[in-house]
C-alpha cells in the first residue's frame, strides 16, 4: 500500500468507495422490494373479499377499521411508489456498475505494476 503513488491511493479509495454504494443500493433495492411484494399480496388478498367485507389496516401497533376503497387506493398508491423507487436505484446501481467496471481494469494494471516492481 506504501507503493501506492497519491493519484493510485485516490483511485483505490473512488473504487472502494463505488463498491460501497453499490452494496448499499443492493440492500436498498432488496427492502423496497420485499415491500412491494407485501402490497402486492395486500391488494390481492383485499381484492378477493366479499363486498362490505370490514377491513382493517395496521397504524402503528393497532389495528383500525378502515374503508375498502381508500385502503385500495392507498396501496395502489404505495405500489406504485415502490415501483417507481426500485426503478430509480436499479439505474443509479446501473450506473455504479459501469462506473466499477471501467475503474477496474486502470486499478488492476497499476496494482499489478507495483506488485511485479514497477514504479509508477
């Protein structure tokens, strides 16, 4: 690592850096899709209930009774939300990966410049 010239050292730490933010788009894009698919589940499960069928939506630990079309509304809404932010970090992940992919053949030939002796 003491071989490592400055410009090198700020590209190794960009690098890791882009690794970072690609793991945390990862684990961002994981959640948001696991709440989709319990929308998802929701709206089909309310949408099988018989017509003046009481429903009740979670606020906070309680439950309370709620009106089947603005529940459906609401989690239509929030489908579509979801939907919209996945697609939004599967871009900037899009983008994050081509970035990684082009930093890392410039940092592999300068590590493997330093490791066979090579001083840059």
């Amino acid at each position: 690592m003491e071989k490592l010239s400055p410009q090198q050292r700020h590209q190794l730490a960009q690098f890791q850096q882009a690794q970072q933010q690609a793991q945390a788009l990862l684990t961002q894009k994981q959640q948001l899709v696991m709440l989709l698919r319990e929308t998802e589940r929701a709206l089909e499960e309310l949408g099988k209930l018989q017509e003046g069928a009481p429903v009740y939506k979670s606020v906070g630990p309680i439950m309370v009774k709620a009106q089947r079309e603005e529940l459906e509304k609401s989690l239509s809404d929030q489908k579509e939300t979801l939907d919209l932010r996945i697609k939004t970090i599967e871009r900037q992940e899009e983008r994050v990966v081509k970035r990684l992919n082009e930093m890392r053949p410039k940092l592999e030939a300068a590590l493997k410049g330093i490791s066979s002796g090579e001083v840059a």
